[in-house]
C-alpha cells in the first residue's frame, strides 16, 4: 500500500545516494548539504510514524520499509563519518550503534515470529536514543566549526550519549523477551 508515509520512508532510501554523493563532492559546502539531506531524511522518520498514526496508515508494508529506512540511512551515515575520520574513538560508539541495530531487529524478526511483536515495540528510551542518535551524526557530518561552536566535537559527546542509550534500550528490550528467548525446562 503506497500512502505519505510510506512514499516518505522511500524517500529516505532514495536520499541515501544523494548523502553519499555530496558527502564526498571536493567543496567546502558539501558537507553542508550532505547535513541538510541527512537532516531531511532524519525529519521524515519521525514524520512517516506521526502520520501513519495521525491517518490511521499503518501498513504491513510500513512496518517492513520505516525500520528498514531508518536503519539504511543511520548506518550509511556512519559509515562516512567512519571513513572521513577512522579514529577509534569513533569506531567504538558506531559499532555499538550498528550491533545494537542488528540484535534488536533480528529481535524482532523472531518475535514477530512467535507472534510477540509488541513485546519489544519500539520505548521512549529508544525514541530517545533515536534522537540523539540523529542530531550526532547531523553534527559529525557537518564536521567544521559554525558559529564558534565545535560542531564535530559536540556530535561526537552526542554519539557517546546515544550509544549509551543503544546499550541502554537494548538491555530493556531483551529483558522484555528474555522469557520467550529462553526455552521453558
């Protein structure tokens, strides 16, 4: 089913090659617009969730193509602030992110399966996490200095934020499935 919210978490997809584009174009003001992309698509993930429950939009579709969405576009971006600047200090909170990504929604995946998906629906702390996580990589993307303010700095305190908060709502949500992940004796 092709709705708004839908067509907007395909547009987050389709903006992927257009970050990785101007991420490497040989001008100042690239990473600038790399920003400004990565800014539009982070806004049209909280956009497609409002509407899709403000219409009543929701769609097996939605809820197949929105995390999938999300999770493209958060892990190429951090894949670029990576290959920009490959310092461990970075490397350790991004591969936190990227694990956590790929533990919760193979998470899913399985209790979807078992037909307990809302056991570990997405919390606060993970919208939390969301959040920080995109404002992050927003700042690490844009690299330079604005106003006097160290931009790359601030995402960098930022990043480490989210990460806690990855680990954080990890752990909740695997204690929210632990029961059926562990086999009854």
């Amino acid at each position: 089913m092709l709705n708004l919210p839908n067509i907007l978490s395909l547009v987050r997809i389709g903006l992927i090659p257009v970050l990785i584009g101007l991420y490497f174009l040989p001008y100042q003001s690239a990473t600038t617009w790399a920003t400004i992309v990565f800014a539009v698509a982070s806004l049209t993930d909280w956009l497609d969730g409002y509407l899709a429950r403000k219409w009543d939009q929701t769609s097996p579709f939605g809820a197949f193509i929105d995390p999938v969405a999300d999770k493209l576009i958060v892990v190429v971006a951090l894949v670029l602030i990576i290959y920009k600047t490959p310092e461990p200090y970075l490397l350790i909170p991004v591969v936190i992110i990227i694990a956590r990504e790929i533990i919760i929604s193979a998470l899913r995946e399985w209790m979807a399966a078992l037909g307990e998906r809302n056991v570990v629906k997405v919390s606060n702390v993970g919208k939390l996490k969301t959040s920080f996580q995109m404002v992050a990589i927003g700042c690490l993307i844009f690299y330079k200095s604005l106003f006097g303010i160290p931009v790359f700095e601030v995402g960098i305190a930022l990043l480490y934020v989210a990460a806690w908060l990855t680990i954080s709502s990890m752990i909740s949500y695997i204690k929210a499935a632990w029961p059926l992940l562990i086999p009854k004796a």
